[in-house]
C-alpha cells in the first residue's frame, strides 16, 4: 500500500484533508467517493514508502517475471494475474514494487508506463520488450522470453561467483599469513643480523627494507585506501574519468579481450530479445546502446544507429566497430540476407554467450595454480631472507 495525502468535499460542502493508504490513487479515489466525498487533490505522501528507491534482486525478478507469463499465457486478466503474483511474493521488496505498477494498471496505464515509475527495477530493455509485447497482443510470450534471458543472466552471475569462491578465500589466507609474517615474525628475527657487522645478501637487505616500509608506511596507505574507497565510486560516476578507466580496462591483456566479448555478448543478446519481440530496429539498437555497461564500447557503438538509419546494413555498420567477433558479423549478415535477422541474432547471442562462458570457465581454472605459485613465490622469497644470513653465519663460525 501507498500513502497519500488527500483534499476532498464531503456532503455539506466542507473541505476534508487527511492521509491514508491506497493500492493507488484511483483506489482512494474511489474510497472516497463512497464516502459522499468529492475528490479534490490526491498527492502521494512524502512520508510515506518510497518504492521507488527498493531494489529487486535479478532472480525474483525473473520469478516474478515468469509466474505473470504464466498466469498471462492461460487467459488471466492483467490486473488480476498483477494481484495474484503481488500475494505469492507476500511482503518483499517485488511485492511492494508489483503494488506500484498494479495500481498504475487499475488507473488505466499500460504495463509498460507502468513500470516506468519504477526505472531501478525495470530496465530500458524490460520495458521496450513488454511494450513491444502489448502492442502486438503477445504480452504472455514476451514475457516468457524475459523471464528467460533474465534467468540466464542470473545462472551466469551465478557460475562466475561460485567459482570465484575458492580462489577468493585463497588469496584472502595468503596475504593475511603474509601480512602476519612481515608484521611480526620477519622483523624480530632479521633484527638479529643488523648488528652482526656481517655483509648481508640481497634478499634479507630488501626485506628489511621492505619491512621497515611497511612499519612507517601503513597508516598512510590506510588512509590512501579509504580515501580511494570513498572517493572512487563517485568519481566513477562522472562520464569522462568512467571512460578513461573503461578504454584501459580493455587494454589489458587478457582481460581487455574477455570484458569485450562479454559486452559484445551482452550487445547481440538484448538486440535478440527484443527484435524476437517485435521492437524495430532502430529502437533497439539505441536501448542495446544504452545497456553496455562499458562507456569506451558504447562510445564505438554509437554511431551504428546512424548508419542503419542512413540504409547501410546492419552487419556493416557492426563491422566497422571492430567490436563484434567476425563469426557474429557473418550470422547477422546471413540473418539479414534471409530476411530472419531475430533468430540469427538468438543463434548468435548464444555462440557468444557459450564461448565467453567458455573462456571465463579456463581463465578461473587457470588462475588458482598461478595465484598458488604466486604466493609460493612470496613466501619462499621470505624464507631465503631470513635463512641466507643464518646459513652465513653457520659458515663463518665452521
């Protein structure tokens, strides 16, 4: 339920104002009017819930988005199968938000403007799609495909964090016993050779070096790694340092190319979903524009839309991007040539999608032996410079 702050006339032309709660306007409205009252203002009230701020979590989201599929596809009335979805998710963040756009729908808005009033839940591409889908009398089908591709999406999210799990808990052990080594143990133990008067060897110099850095140094990085905390996340949210960091990104071997693809797939994927639902070309080609999440790629991409508005095809214009893997291009070409561009570009989101999951899937498997010999490494560069001046020693008293 909404809160709302109302001014209405009652029976003896007396002006009523108060607060109470509604599905939505036209339900207080109607409360009203069943009062005797005449409706005069009804505002939403600034102390009231604000569902505009909750957020949804992907995955309910695509429950959500499947269960009205489903009741859509067997001929239950919008409102109603909004009212039965509401109960099944009883008092969550996708209830409250589902009340939202259920009482925009009992006031006559569309589905779609709708959901509009809820912009962090319901991306562009959410609804363009549903829009597409009431337009062409096939709300239940492209919803179905939503709740497919959202459930996809989750299941990926899922994979990479799972596997990132182990590797994670790894380095977190390793640096805490590294830091504990150089914190505490290391610098007792090479305090006993400073005043030996012997020559010592290079690694136990650039341990004690290192050493004594950290002992003068760490209050300083402390306070350089909060400020880099607090302080980057806005400035990332301006355009120009959020773009420089993107074009670097992908510059970075190995990384540059995977966060590519996994644009590029993200790109061809919301180009299918929504040319299968009937949303033109055009239109979908500036929401896909707009779902990137890389500003350095989205500036590349920018220009395709003019070019297909000029005439060109759609394959050209991708080509000239150099974004896009050329097995992708030759799909969409052939997509074209047959006059099926919507199923190319499905066949194509889901070559991409497999060999970019593919291609996580080897660089994880091949990241815990390297981060494995990498700490070897550390640790056994700390045991050289702490064991080479007791082996000095041992030398120089035989």
């Amino acid at each position: 339920m909404n809160r709302y702050r109302y001014r209405a006339e009652d029976a003896q032309g007396r002006i009523q104002r108060g607060l109470e709660s509604a599905a939505s306007a036209a339900a207080l409205r109607q409360q009203l009017r069943s009062r005797g009252w005449v409706p005069r203002h009804i505002s939403v009230a600034r102390g009231g819930p604000h569902v505009q701020k909750v957020r949804v979590g992907s995955a309910e989201l695509a429950l959500a988005t499947r269960q009205l599929a489903t009741l859509l596809q067997a001929t239950v009335p919008l409102a109603s199968a909004l009212e039965a979805v509401t109960r099944q998710m009883h008092d969550s963040p996708t209830a409250k938000v589902l009340k939202a756009v259920l009482g925009g729908v009992v006031e006559g808005r569309s589905l779609a403007a709708a959901m509009a009033s809820q912009p962090r839940v319901f991306s562009n591409l959410y609804r363009a799609t549903v829009e597409a889908g009431e337009q062409s009398g096939h709300l239940g089908q492209v919803l179905e495909q939503l709740a497919d591709h959202l459930e996809a999406r989750q299941l990926a999210r899922q994979r990479i964090r799972t596997a990132l799990v182990y590797p994670a808990l790894l380095l977190l052990v390793s640096s805490v016993i590294v830091a504990f080594l150089l914190g505490y143990v290391v610098p007792d133990i090479l305090a006993l050779f400073t005043g030996s008067g012997q020559a010592l060897p290079w690694p136990t110099r650039w341990l004690m070096g290192f050493t004594e850095f950290l002992r003068i140094a760490w209050p300083w990085l402390a306070v350089f790694m909060a400020l880099l905390a607090t302080a980057g996340p806005i400035l990332l949210r301006k355009p120009a340092p959020r773009r420089r960091l993107d074009s670097l990104f992908l510059r970075v071997p190995v990384l540059g190319p995977t966060l590519g693809n996994a644009e590029s797939a993200r790109y061809i994927s919301t180009l299918a979903i929504m040319l299968g639902s009937g949303v033109p070309l055009l239109p979908a080609l500036r929401i896909a524009n707009a779902v990137l999440g890389n500003l350095a790629l989205r500036d590349r991409l920018v220009g395709v839309v003019d070019r297909v508005a000029e005439g060109g095809a759609l394959a050209q214009a991708l080509a000239g991007t150099k974004t896009i893997s050329p097995l992708m291009l030759q799909l969409i070409a052939s997509g074209e040539q047959s006059g099926n561009l919507a199923g190319m570009m499905h066949r194509a989101a889901d070559q991409q999608e497999k060999l970019l999951a593919n291609r996580i899937a080897m660089m994880l498997s091949l990241f815990e032996p390297l981060m494995l010999v990498g700490m070897g490494l550390v640790v056994m560069f700390i045991v050289m410079g702490v064991l080479l001046p007791i082996l000095s020693l041992n030398q120089l008293v035989t």
